[in-house]
C-alpha cells in the first residue's frame, strides 16, 4: 500500500482497454490516501492546474496517452510532485520510453520508487514529452502497413505505396550560432529514445542528461532502407552514412518546404521555423529501468 497523498488522473477515452474500469480499481486498490478524478474533454488543463493548486498530493497517476500526461506536466511546472504515467493510450509515446508497458509497470515502478528528474522539451511554447518529426513519420508508416489511414495527409496516400521515391526535404539546423544546410527524408528532435511503436530511432538517448538529441535521416534506395530498419531494430544507428547526429540544449529548424510536424505523434501546424529547448523545470518521473526504457 502507497502511504503518499495521490491525485489519480484518467482520461475515460484514451485508448481502447476493455477492462479500463478493472484495471482503475485494482491501482485504486494499491493506494492509500487518494482522490480519483476522470477529464471531461472541456478545459482540462486548467482544471488539472486547479486541482493541483488547491491538493497537497505527494503523486500524481495519470492513465492516459500522451495528450492527458501533458496537460497534467504542465500544471506540474515549479512543483516537486511525482508523475507516474499509466499507459492507458494508444500509442503512450513517453510511458514506452520510460519502460512503463502496462499498466503493471507502472506499479512495480511506483513499488520500487525508481524516478528520474526528466527533461522536458519546450517547442515553440508547447510542452513535447518524448519526440517532435518533421517529414516521414514512424508512426504513419505503422498506420498504413495496418491499413489505417486515420491521420494520413493526403500526399502520403499517393507516395507510401513506394517509400523509396519519397524525397527529401531541406532544413536549416541552427545549432550553437552555427547554420547547417541538410537534406532529410525525416528529422527527428528526440529527448526520448523511441516511438510509442517501440521502433527505437535514438539509441542510448537518455532524458534526464540535460541534452536532446537531433536525427537526421535519408535513406536512399532498398538496401539503406532495409539497412536503416535492421538499425532500429538491433537499436544501433552507428556506421549508418545516411544518419546524421547532433546533441544540443537548444536548436531553431527551418522547414522551408513545410514538411509535415508531428509533435509526440500528433500533428502540429506546419511553421517555417521551430524551435526547441529544455524548459528550466524538471519533473519528477517513475520509470522501469529494467525494461531499458531510457
Ligand atoms: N471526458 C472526455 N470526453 C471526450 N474527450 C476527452 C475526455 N477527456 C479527455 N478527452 C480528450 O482526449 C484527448 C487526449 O487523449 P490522449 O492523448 O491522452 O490519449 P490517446 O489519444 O488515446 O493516446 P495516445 O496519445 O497514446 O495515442 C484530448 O483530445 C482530450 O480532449
């Protein structure tokens, strides 16, 4: 039983558990002193602020996806209140970087008190928790292998028929006063290491080191291709000549032929310049390190 003071945070229409109101009263269970409250898809973030203002919790649980987690650190700003993620989304991009699989996880995470003080990335003002992409992104290639074309921009429809006549996009990666001029089919600003997919395109990464990371990927023809899947899989980029790398606290990216933006894997409106870095606060975050989520 978890003596500490919790606010346990669900979204009731994230993802699609069967047995979501099960699951809610076995965590419930394992808590002491809590208080449960469900969002109502209507000002929740400014509700989440209020609760937290007005609370003395020590913990906060949410079960949702991404969108649910981010409004709820974002009302957490300048307080050391724990976060644990429940990953009760469909993609739950950061909990999968944090190793939080299952709602189990989560508890086992809770249990053993493992957190770290996670970097969160500020992206022209928004709050993103574990990647932004511009370009070809990981989780519409999923879709469309699955069939689903929910989310799909209409040119995709037209060319992923044939990922290798995709073509590349220009940026300008302005990085330490320095401008660099690339080429990518996708570039990726990641402080976590993977998608809620599981495909692992910053190996290594770690979120609570002061640091992101910028990826740039153009894979030409078949083979990069299947070399560049084969990296993702064994989680290894090294020796990838079509693979770009840079560390930074900060970097301004121009995308002067709007590729499409995603950030943590929805889509954002295209803006001829982004910018990203780490916002002062921290927050306090449960984790699975055995699960190698970081
Ligand atoms: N009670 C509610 N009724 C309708 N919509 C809601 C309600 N509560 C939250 N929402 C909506 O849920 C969305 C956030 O969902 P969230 O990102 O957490 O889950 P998801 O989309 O299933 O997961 P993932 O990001 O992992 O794919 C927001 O658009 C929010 O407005």
């Amino acid at each position: 039983m978890i003596k500490q003071h919790a606010l346990f945070i669900y979204n009731p229409f994230s993802g699609d558990m069967p047995d979501k109101d099960d699951i809610i009263a076995s965590i419930c269970d394992h808590l002491g002193n809590y208080e449960l409250w469900k969002t109502t898809g209507e000002k929740d973030g400014e509700k989440i602020k209020k609760l937290v203002k007005d609370g003395d919790y020590d913990l906060i649980l949410v079960g949702g996806g991404d969108g649910t987690i981010k409004m709820v650190a974002e009302a957490l700003e300048g307080k050391k209140i724990k976060l644990l993620p429940i990953p009760f989304g469909s993609a739950n991009g950061l909990a999968t970087c944090l190793g939080l699989k299952t709602w189990e996880d989560s508890l086992e995470s809770l249990d053993k008190g493992s957190t770290i003080d996670m970097d969160l990335m500020d992206v022209n003002g928004q709050v993103s928790l574990h990647l932004s992409d511009f370009g070809l992104n990981a989780g519409m290639i999923k879709k469309f292998e699955d069939g689903d074309e929910r989310g799909m921009v209409a040119y995709f429809k037209n060319s992923l028929s044939s990922l290798r006549d995709i073509k590349p996009y220009p940026f300008k990666i302005i990085l330490r006063g320095k401008e660099e001029n690339v080429e990518a089919k996708m570039l990726i600003v990641a402080n976590g290491s993977k998608y809620g997919t599981g495909a692992t395109i910053n190996p290594g990464s770690k979120m609570d080191d002061g640091i992101f990371e910028i990826i740039a990927l153009n894979p030409n023809g078949l083979q990069e291709w299947l070399e560049l899947t084969y990296g993702v899989m064994r989680e290894d980029l090294s020796g990838l000549d079509f693979v770009r790398r840079w560390s930074a606290d900060r970097v301004s990216i121009e995308n002067s032929a709007e590729a499409p933006f995603h950030v943590d894997g929805e889509i954002v409106e295209v803006k001829n310049k982004v910018s990203f870095q780490l916002r002062d606060h921290k927050i306090k975050m449960y984790w699975h390190p055995e699960n190698h989520g970081l």
